[in-house]
C-alpha cells in the first residue's frame, strides 16, 4: 500500500538520498497539481517521473495517476502539497 503524505502550507518534502525512490505532488498558482518523482524499474535502472497534463487537473487525477505509476517503482509514499508554495 502507498502512503499518501500531506504537507502543511510552506513545509517541504524532505530532503532524499540519490538512491531513494520518491514522488512529489505540488499545487501550482493555476489550480493544477504537478507530479514529479523518481524510481526504479524492475531491472534497476533509475526512471523519473514528470505528470502529464491530463492527470494535472485535480488532486484527485494526480493521485491516481501518481498511485499507479509508484506501483512497480519502490517508492513507498507520495508526499502531497495541496497549496502552492508562494
């Protein structure tokens, strides 16, 4: 199971290893929710993660979209921002 972590207004994701897997949502000015993250395949290569457009529109896509990429990628937990860091 994914864990989903919520970050308060201002706190930041916190600082990863280069050999961790991660993946961050983050709430832009526009009301979009943008992923980005890294994680390993299965043969151990190194994968980014960049959200498309189509999963930006709600928390709700990112989520999914975000959920279904980590599946197979070691990354244990999604930290979330739901308000743009101003």
């Amino acid at each position: 199971m994914i864990e989903h972590i919520y970050l308060q207004p201002g706190e930041q994701m916190p600082q990863m290893k280069d050999e961790d897997a991660w993946l961050i949502i983050e709430a832009s000015e526009d009301g979009q929710f943008l992923g980005t993250g890294y994680g390993f395949k299965a043969s151990g290569e190194g994968v980014f993660y960049a959200s498309l457009p189509a999963s930006d529109t709600t928390l709700e896509a990112a989520l999914a979209a975000a959920t279904e990429w980590v599946k197979d990628r070691g990354v244990s937990r999604i930290w979330v921002q739901t308000s743009p860091d101003l």
